[in-house]
C-alpha cells in the first residue's frame, strides 16, 4: 500500500524531465517532494494522477500500477495546485454543490460549514463568487473540496503558492490537523524548505529531474550540513585559543568570536563550549546551525563550497 515509484524517466521534446526517480511513501504518511523550479516535481506529480504518460519505469498506488488501472487510480487520488478547478461565475456553495455531485457526496453543505469553521471560511464567504475570492480563499475551498470528497491520497503540488505568511502557516497547520485525522497519504510539493520541514515526516530533494537525496528533514540537514557555530564576546579579551579536534575554524570579528564545529558523529557541541567557559569571561554564547535553506541551496545549487561568511546562521 501507499505509493511506490520506480525508475521513472519522462522526457519533453529535448528537455528529460525524470531521469529516473525512485521513493516509496508509507500509508498515512505526508511526505515532501522539494527542489528548485523545473525540478520536476510537477512532472512526477502529474505521472502519478494519471494526466501524463511517463516515457519508462512504473508507479504504484495502493498496490495498482497507474498505467494499467488509471480509472481506478484516479477514484483514489485528488490534486490540490496553486491553479484551482472552480467555475468564477459561481458562489462557493454552487461550487462545492457541483463537485459534489460529480463525487456522489451527501451532506456537502454540513461538511463544507464545518470544515471552513476549521479553516476560517464563513457563509458569507461562500456565498462571494469565485471571482470574487482572494487566492487564499480559493486555496482553502479547494482544501474543502478534498475533504468532502476524501480520497484516501492527496498530492498537494506548491498549495501555499500566492499565500500570505499567516495564511500559509493556516493552511499548514489545518492540513496537518486533518491529514492525521483523515489519515490521508499525501505528497506536498515546494521549494520551502521551511515549510516542508513543518508538515513533512520524511522529504526527498528533487533537482534536474533527479532525486538527489532523502530522509527525515534533520538527518537531510546534518548530511548535507554537518556544521554548528558558537558565536560569543569575552568581556574582557579573553584568548580563543582551542585545542578540540571538532573545532573546524576560530574566527574573531570585533569583539565578536566565532566557534566554528564539525558536528560529525557524537555531539561535540558542549566539550568545545566548556573550553570557551574557561577561556575567560565570557558574555551572550549562542550556538547557532545553518537554516535548512542553506541545506537545500547546497544540494540543488552550482555552488561547491560555501564560506562560513556567506552563510545564515540561526
Ligand atoms: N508540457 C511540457 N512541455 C515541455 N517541457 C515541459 C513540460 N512540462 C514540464 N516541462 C519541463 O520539464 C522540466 C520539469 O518541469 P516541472 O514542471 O515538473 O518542474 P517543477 O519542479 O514542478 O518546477 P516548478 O517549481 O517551477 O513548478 C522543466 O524543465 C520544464 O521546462
Ligand atoms: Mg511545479
């Protein structure tokens, strides 16, 4: 069960969008396709609900190849993208209506309250037209149309596109709350890495049409970055002078000083900030680690090697 992809390659004219992918995503499991434009998250998401052919290799979902039983996948799996289904010249009620008799759903007026309750939707809302509705309107409603319908796989393909920071992190929390409820299996394409951390249990990073590593978001995070840096002042100038085999660099910058650590296998972190206690008097010691972006940049960019200087430390 779930969803299996194997060896997946698809090419447009002279572009190979899949050279090759393969992930499994467990049942009741959100998982994150992340990568930079063109990666070809969208390719793999489009293969796997049945709207594009893929040139070789195979996807499974619930155990049925997507080729051979694209009716039966396609009773399985809906698609949330930032472009949504709905007609502009009808309210949300007459939307939802629609859908819902194609989806043969009862109650879809009692669902769609309750479910906008969750989602901060209200009658007045859904009474707007669609042309009317803010993109965040439209992304919640497009939520709602899911829910009512419960398939039991979602592929979100960028859900958050357009959405103001409050709202995103709305719509994050509430899909999350209602994935483990509904305990859907879900794929949820970005290129936020943050985003992804905060509702995917396990990630795979996509970059030119290949899958370049994955992994729960901390293991991806110590692979690709095994670096922490203790930033501190003396109070009155101490020597940052170590011998710790871990420290990596000792930088000084004004009165600031700069502890760079290969963080490796065991955690080195504490050893090397009882050194600098002893080093003199010390004030304001942080121990910081490269953002996720960082990570992710390094595993989708051109970049060999990025200086300690040009990296956003948190
Ligand atoms: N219909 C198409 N015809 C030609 N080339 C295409 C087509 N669809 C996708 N491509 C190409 O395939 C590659 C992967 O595209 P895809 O849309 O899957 O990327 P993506 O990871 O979803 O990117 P984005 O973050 O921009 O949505 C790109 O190089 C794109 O130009
Ligand atoms: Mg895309």
């Amino acid at each position: 069960m779930g969803i299996k992809v194997k060896n997946l390659e698809n090419t447009f004219d002279d572009t190979e969008a899949l050279k090759g992918i393969s992930f499994e995503v467990d049942d009741g499991e959100i998982f994150g396709l992340l990568g930079p434009n063109g990666a070809g998250k969208t390719t793999t998401v489009k293969i796997l609900a049945t709207m594009l052919l893929a040139d070789s290799g195979n996807a499974k979902i619930n155990g049925m190849d997507v080729t051979e039983y694209p009716k039966k996948v396609r009773g399985l799996v809906d698609v949330i993208t930032a472009r949504d289904k709905f007609y502009r010249r009808l309210d949300g009620y007459q939307n939802i209506k629609f859908f819902s008799s194609i989806y043969e759903v009862e109650d879809w007026k009692g669902k769609m309250k309750e479910y906008g309750e969750h989602l901060g939707l209200d009658e007045e809302d859904f009474e707007k037209k669609l042309a009317d509705y803010s993109t965040g309107m439209r992304q919640k409603l497009n939520l709602i149309r899911n829910l009512i319908r419960k398939t039991p796989i979602l592929f979100l393909d960028e859900p958050t596109l357009g959405l103001d920071p409050v709202s995103s992190r709305k719509f994050r929390s509430l899909l999350k709350e209602v994935m483990e409820e509904e305990e859907k299996t879900v794929i949820f394409t970005s290129h936020n890495m943050y985003e992804v951390e905060e509702i995917c249990e396990r990630i795979a990073i996509m970059n030119d049409g290949e899958i370049t590593t994955r992994g729960e978001p901390k293991e991806l995070k110590d692979e690709i970055f095994p670096k922490r840096m203790i930033e501190f002042s003396y109070m009155d100038g101490g020597k940052p002078e170590f011998t710790n085999e871990f420290i990596d660099k000792v930088k000084k910058k004004g009165d600031k000083v700069r502890v760079i650590i290969e963080s490796g296998e065991g955690d080195h972190v504490h050893e090397v900030i009882q050194e600098i206690l002893d080093s003199g008097r010390i004030r304001n010691l942080t121990v910081k680690e490269p953002t996720l972006e960082e990570a992710f940049i390094r595993h989708t960019g051109d970049e060999e090697e990025i200086s300690e200087e040009e990296i956003d430390w948190v």
